[in-house]
C-alpha cells in the first residue's frame, strides 16, 4: 500500500493534486483544532466553560461553525473595487498555504525540499501583506480602510525584526556544521534551508533557544505583530474599528480570512520550533509528533499572551518596533557576527 | 504634557485632508447609544462632536404628570447603574422638604444599598474600560463579583438592577442576619480581588502606556464645565457630595475622599478602585453599627404634598453630583422637577478634551469619563 | 459666602434673601434682570464658584413670564446660590429670548441647548443653538406646560 501511494506520488501526474488535496485536509483540520483550541483556552481563562454542546468537549464546534458560514449567502457591498474585493480572500489564502508545504516534519519528511527553504516563508508572508491591503481598499469603507492601513504598516514593520532574528539564527548554523547519518563526513550547514537548522540543533543537542535567547524572544513578539494577534490586533480592534479590514466581507469569503490567520499562526509558531526549539528532535515519540506538539505549544503561549494583555495603540505599536525592536534585533545580529567570527 | 500629536507625526500628514468618521450609535463600544462624529486627520481627532438624545424618555415630563408616590420607580431607571443611590436620593429628597423622620436603622440599611450599588456601578465600568481597550478577560472577572452584589441586593430588595427599594420615611423590606453575613462575606472577596487587579491590571505595562498622560482635563477646564465626580477628583478637586452637603447619614462614617491631581485617564482609573476601597470601609462601618428598629414610620401620609417653593438635593453618585431641582405648588404634583445628572456635564467636556487626540485615545477617553446615556438623555 | 462678594453682585440683583439651606436646599436666592445676568454670572465664577445648574420654569399662564433658574455652588464649601431671571411673554408671545453665559462657563452650553429645545428659550450669542435631546426636525417645545397634557390626548379606540 505504501509502495503503491509513494509510486502514484512519484510518478502520475495526480501527484499534485493529490499532495494539495492531502495538505489542505491537514490544514483544514489544523485550523479546526485551533479554533477550538482557542476557544477553549480563552474560556478557561475567563473563568468559563467554552464549548460544550456540539460533539465531546465541543470539539465539532468549528466544524459547525464552518458549516454555517459556507452556507450564507455571499453579500457585495456596492461601489467595492470588484476585481480587488474579490481577489483578497484568495491572495490571503494561498501563500500561506505555500509556506506549509517548506516546512520540515521530520528528518525525511518534507513536502519541498529547498536549499533557501527560509527566504522562500518569509517571500510568502509578505504577499499576504498585499491581500490585507486588496481588502481594505477594495471595500469602500473606512473603517476597512484605516484597518488596512494600519494592518500594512505594522506589518511591513515587524517583518524586519522578524527576519533579523532569524538571521542570528542562520549565522549560528552557518558557523556549526553537522554530520550527515550516512557518509559520517561534516557537511557545511546551509543556514537558510530549514533542514540544516534543525539538524544542526539535533546533531549538537542544543535548541538554538539556548544560544539565541534574545533572538527568540524578539522573533516572538514580531511573529505576534506578523499575525495582527493581542496585544498587536489593532487592525482587527473590534470595539474601535468593528472588524478592521475584514468587515464588509461575509460567509465563505470571511472564513478564507479567518483560516488564513490560523493557518498563518501555524506557520510562524512552525518557523518558531524549527529555528529556536529543535524542530522534530525530542526522544521516544516520532519526529512529526513532536513537531507539532512543539508547534502547538507556541500557539497556546501565543492565546495565552492574546486573552491576558490589552491592546496596544498604533503609534505605540510602531515606536516598540522601530525604537526598540529593531535596534535590538540588529545588535543582536553584530553581536552574533562577532561571536562567530571569533570563535 | 499636552495630547496634541504633532503633524508629522500622524499617518494622514500635517496637510492631509480631513476625512469625518461616525461611531455610533451602534458600536460594539461605546457605552450605550452615543453617536460621536469624529473629524480626522489620519490617525489624529481635529474635531469631536457628540451627538446625544438617542435614549430621551421625557422623565422630567412625566414627573410632572405624576404625584411625587408615582414618580417612584422612574428614579432608578434614569441612571441604572446607580439606581438604588437615585431611588433612595429622590427618597431622601422628599422627606426633607416635607420633613419626614426616618428611623436609625433605615438610614444605615440605606448607606450598606448605596455604598454596594457605587461598588457593582464602579465593578461594571472597570471590566467595560478594559474591554473597550482590548483586555477581555478582566470584564469577565469583575462581572463575577458584580454578581454577587446584585444577588445580595435581590435578596432583599427583589430587583437586580433598578430598584425601588426606598419608600418615604425608610426602605421597604427589612435586612436580615443572612444579608449582613453575605455582604461581609463580599467585603473580603472583593478586597482580595482588587489586589489582584492591582497586579495583574493597573500594573500592567501596556494599560499604562495607554492611560498615562492620555485624555487630561485640566482643574480649570473641570470646574469650567461643571464636571464632578471621580472625574473631578481625578484632576485635583477634593468635592464629594457626601462631604460637601452630608446626607442620609454619611456624616456618621470615616471615610476618605481620594483625590489625584494629574487628571489623566489613569488617575481616573485609580479613583475609582480607591472609591471601591473607601466603600468597603463603610460598609464594614455600618454592619458594625447596625441599631435595631422600624424601618418605616408607623404613621404615614397618603399624599406627599410639596409646598410650594423652590427646592434642591444633591447626592452622590458613581458618576458624580446628582442634583434634583424641585418646584412645588402645594399639590402633590410636582410644578417642575430638573434633575441635574452628572454624565450630561462630564460629556460635554468631552469635545474639548478630545481634540488633538488619537482615534485610539477616543474610546480611552470616553471610557474613562464612565458615561451613563439615559442618565443625559432621560 | 463672603461679604466681598455680596457686595459685588448689590448692584445687579433686583433682590436678594437668604434661605433657609435646611429645609430647602439653597442657602441665598437673588433675582437678576436678563441685561445684568451675565455680570452676576462673572461675579460668581470670579469667586471661584461653579455654574452647577440651569433650568426653566413655564409660568407664561400664572405670571406671564418663563422664569430661568440659575444655581451656582462653591466646591470648597458648600454654597448655592439660586438665581432666578424672567423673561416677559404671556401664552401667545412668539419667543423669548435671554443672553447666553456659555461663553464664561463652558458647562452651561449644553445646559442652554436643552433649555432652548425643552421651552423655547433662545439663547443669543450661543455659538451653536442646537436640538440636543429630541431628533433635529422637531418643531414643538415638550416642557411647555400647554404642551402634552393627558387631559388634551385624544381618546383612542383600541
């Protein structure tokens, strides 16, 4: 059966479709979990039970949820940028999608092999940029439009910080090397392909998180800014700005925005483990499992963060990066260089 | 420090245009139906005008339609949140123009309902204030204790929120050994509670950077526009009806007053956690001192007949001096009642404040000023 | 309430009595012309006392007048002074008219926009004289005592 699946992957040109059908089942049922998981958390946190009804523990809950937003009806505002307005759910949607497929689960198991595995995520995490802009001008609406507007910058923004972080991290690999199990000969890491990172944290024992501790902390709360999540979610601020960018956008169209920001929260909690906390490494259980385990860990830090802290203003919101995060995150770099260099 | 953004500073630009904004009067924010129409500047208020009237129920017509029995139960829906400090202040109002005694034990039954009732009022405006600045979770907690105020207040009175417990002369049902064990019961959650939203809230970093220097009303501008309350305390003025103008037994209790002279957003915030203390203390105060006795007057007349003249009262309440002008003509129909809320005032300084502000600032602002709307629309 | 400022307010008020702050609340009452009326607005708020409240009383069919009502309190101790000014016009007079003091204390701007929708009163040289409570087109004035009487209702039918 195995044999047979691999050789239809390999060789038939349902390969394609048959590995997206494959990822957006697991994604689908990502986001699912999430949602729930979200729920969950923040009702226990607010002293309340969370879902109950629909399935055990209201695990069906989403699914339910989902159910009912593919089922209404699909409203156009009038006077919306029809080509924009209709393009954003989609551009939000398919890069993130992408960047899942780069991501290493185990030593052997990665969808897309690529030496530049890390540029090719953060290329990706830059188009939804876009999308967010598409919807909140094509929407006709002002309270889209300032939510968009303030979407944009505070993304643009933090990615430079996002990116330094990993940097450091990138040096680090680059300066260690790693054995390859077969061959026993030191292979030079390549710092930008995901693999290599996490490699080199297994072979040496050590999860960059040690090493790179600052870095790590930075990456976190740029990876927060990145995802528009509290205490970064002004462009979602709903008692200001109603829903921000996404507000004229109902049923299916909204769920696209919606599984796109968990998907995106997956993503950046994924990059997190690869580049900080070991990757698939960990004993006993299988590579893949830990993966997401640690993955799923980050998330529960990131909604615990979210239902503890209220939101930042804007210009506080980009005073913190660019007079704190970024300078940060830079001498964070040199000092890295320096150390490498040195030693 | 001023909150005027320098234009460079905003998104929009020193030149940009100035685009108008509505907010309201449905807005998953604003307390209750206000509409505020906003003319920005980027990120930047150039021009904040509220728009009121949404919730008018003619209250102050209908007082003068009624007999003073009859305009009763309209005391406690004026401003629902300080409905008992209302209900029982029109009581108190009326007894003093015709004189009616109230018994010992009606007077401290009356201070444990009004302190309780500024408590759930300043409970209720701290989780919607944080909830307006996107900390959810906290609103969920003090609603909690919320609940246990309106449970012991329903036990006795049989409402939740707008009560009509007071009548002329006393309160209507008695307090019994279980009301005073609950309510002590209460004084040591909430103290242990408002430790807790010491540390994990009024120490929190991004509040403060949200609070601090946000939103100032200087004292002159204050006086200016008649503001009172935590408000005016808030921004150096030590003015408290309750020791202005004692009433209702008030003079009775040690309590302080606190006063914070910087009258930004967060001294109104720490205000009002002080005035849940302060409350506290006089509670405790009063089940102590509790005597026995009636609560109402064995004899009491059929008609409230105000004579004629000019008459007014003021009270306390969550949001400041409430003040109810009362202009008899010998029946007991009231010529004209005016009541003089305190929200009505404290909007109206809202325009002024909140220009050169950030639209971020605005919900901050009004938040902070903790306005009632039925109170200003009645 | 000082000597100094009684004495500055002698010559604007027509009268001025104290009363009794016990049974009625008020501790001095004045009366004032509308000409003088800002004066004796300065003279308080030159004190230190607040404009707490304004109000308007319909007395156009008892004594041919709208009386407005001013109370000023002092926030250090308490001290409210009640003045009463008078505008002539009986049942049929076409408006009233007063001055507007919300350019001295900024607190009774909105004070005068309820009294103007509320009984008609027109505030001159009030920087915005606009509906506050009741929707903009409304064309009647509600606490007018002639207005809204039960007794003038029609019956309905149900």
């Amino acid at each position: 059966m195995p044999e047979t699946l691999s050789q239809l992957l390999d060789d038939s040109v349902l390969a394609m479709p048959i590995a997206a059908g494959l990822i957006m089942g697991a994604l689908t049922i990502n986001v699912l979990m999430l949602v729930w998981a979200e729920r969950k958390v923040s009702a226990w946190i607010q002293r309340r039970m969370g879902p109950t009804e629909v399935g055990p523990f209201g695990l069906l809950q989403t699914l339910a949820d989902m159910l009912k937003l593919i089922s209404k009806q699909l409203i156009t505002p009038s006077n919306v940028d029809k080509p924009l307005f209709h393009l954003a759910p989609l551009l939000a949607f398919a890069p993130v999608i992408a960047a899942v497929a780069l991501m290493p689960f185990s030593k052997s198991l990665i969808l897309v092999q690529n030496d530049f595995g890390l540029l090719f995520v953060f290329a990706f995490g830059g188009i939804a940029v876009i999308a967010i802009f598409m919807a909140g001008w094509g929407s006709n609406n002002k309270y889209a439009l300032l939510g968009a507007i303030r979407s944009v910058a505070q993304s643009i923004s933090y990615e430079i910080p996002l990116i330094l972080s990993a940097l450091s991290v990138v040096l680090v690999v680059n300066a260690m090397g790693f054995t390859l199990a077969s061959g026993g000969s030191i292979v030079v890491a390549n710092g930008l392909d995901l693999s290599h990172i996490v490699m080199a944290q297994d072979q040496h024992g050590l999860w960059f998180v040690l090493v790179q501790p600052i870095a790590a902390i930075i990456y976190f709360i740029s990876a927060l800014a990145e995802t528009n999540r509290a205490p970064f979610d002004i462009p979602e601020a709903e008692s200001e700005l109603v829903a921000g960018f996404h507000t004229e956008y109902s049923g299916m169209r909204f769920s696209m925005f919606f599984f796109a920001e968990y998907t995106n929260m997956l993503i950046v909690s994924m990059l997190a483990v690869v580049l900080f906390f070991g990757g698939w490494d960990g004993p006993v259980l299988p590579g893949p499992l830990w993966f997401f385990l640690k993955s799923y860990m980050v998330i529960f830090v990131m909604m615990w963060v979210r239902w503890t802290f209220p939101r930042l203003r804007f210009d506080q919101l980009m005073t913190f990066c660019w007079k704190v995060m970024i300078p940060l995150s830079i001498l964070n770099l040199l000092a890295t260089a320096f150390v490498v260099a040195v030693l | 420090m001023t909150n005027a953004v320098p234009p460079e500073a905003t998104p929009g630009g020193g030149d940009g245009e100035v685009y108008s904004l509505n907010m309201g009067p449905q807005h998953p924010s604003m307390h209750g139906v206000l509409r505020l129409l906003l003319d920005l500047k980027g990120e930047e208020v150039v021009k904040a005008k509220p728009v009121v009237g949404y919730s008018h129920r003619a209250h102050e017509k209908m007082a003068e339609n009624r007999n003073t029995l009859q305009f009763l139960p309209n005391t406690s829906r004026i401003d629902y949140l300080s409905g008992m400090i209302y209900n029982l202040g029109y009581c108190q109002a009326i007894e003093k123009i015709l004189g009616i005694e109230v018994s010992e034990r009606a007077v401290y039954i009356r201070v444990i309902a009004n302190e309780l009732n500024r408590i759930s009022s300043h409970l209720l405006w701290f989780g919607t204030f944080l909830l307006d600045l996107g900390g959810i979770t906290p609103f969920l907690y003090s609603f909690d204790d919320r609940e246990e105020i309106l449970d012991i207040l329903d036990q006795v009175t049989g409402s939740r929120l707008t009560y009509c417990y007071g009548r002329f002369g006393g309160v209507t049902m008695d307090v019994d050994e279980d009301f005073l064990a609950r309510t002590t019961a209460f004084l040591a959650r909430i103290r242990e509670r408002l430790g807790m939203y010491d540390d994990l809230v009024a120490k929190n970093v991004i509040l403060r950077e949200r609070c601090i220097n946000v939103g100032v009303i200087s004292t002159e501008m204050a006086k200016s526009y008649g503001v009172t309350g935590p408000s005016l305390r808030a921004s150096g003025v030590v003015y408290d009806v309750r020791r202005a103008e004692p009433y209702g037994g008030y003079e009775k209790f040690d309590f302080d007053v606190p006063v914070l002279h910087e009258g930004d957003t967060m001294a109104r915030f720490h205000i009002r956690i002080s005035e849940i203390e302060e409350s506290c203390k006089i509670i405790e105060q009063a089940i102590k001192g509790i005597p026995e006795g009636a609560i109402l007057p064995k004899k009491m007349p059929k008609r409230f007949k105000i004579p004629e003249g000019e008459y007014y009262f003021a009270v306390e309440s969550a949001r400041g001096h409430f003040g109810m002008y009362i202009v008899g003509d010998g029946t007991d129909v009231p010529a004209k009642l005016k009541l003089r809320t305190p929200s009505f005032s404290n909007l109206s300084a809202m325009p002024e404040a909140l220009a050169g502000t950030m639209l971020a600032d605005t919900i901050a602002i009004v938040g902070s000023i903790d306005v009632v709307m039925p109170e200003i629309d009645r | 309430m000082s000597k100094a400022l009684l004495e500055v307010l002698e010559p604007f008020t027509s009268s001025s009595e104290e009363s009794d702050y016990g049974a009625t609340g008020i501790h001095r009452r004045h009366t004032t012309t509308l000409d003088n009326l800002a004066r004796v607005c300065e003279a308080f708020l030159g004190a230190g006392y607040i404009f707490e409240m304004l109000s308007c009383i319909d007395l156009r069919e008892k004594e041919e007048i709208m009386r407005l009502c001013y109370t000023f309190n002092s926030l250090e101790t308490a001290d409210r002074h009640l003045v009463h000014a008078d505008i002539a016009g009986g049942l049929e007079a076409e408006s009233f008219e007063a001055p507007s003091i919300s350019s001295l204390a900024r607190g009774a701007d909105w004070q005068e926009r309820e009294t103007f929708e509320m009984y008609g009163v027109t505030f001159v040289n009030h920087p915005e004289l606009e509906r506050l409570l009741l929707p903009e087109d409304a064309d009647f004035f509600p606490l007018r005592k002639d207005f809204g009487r039960i007794e003038d209702a029609e019956a309905q039918d149900d």
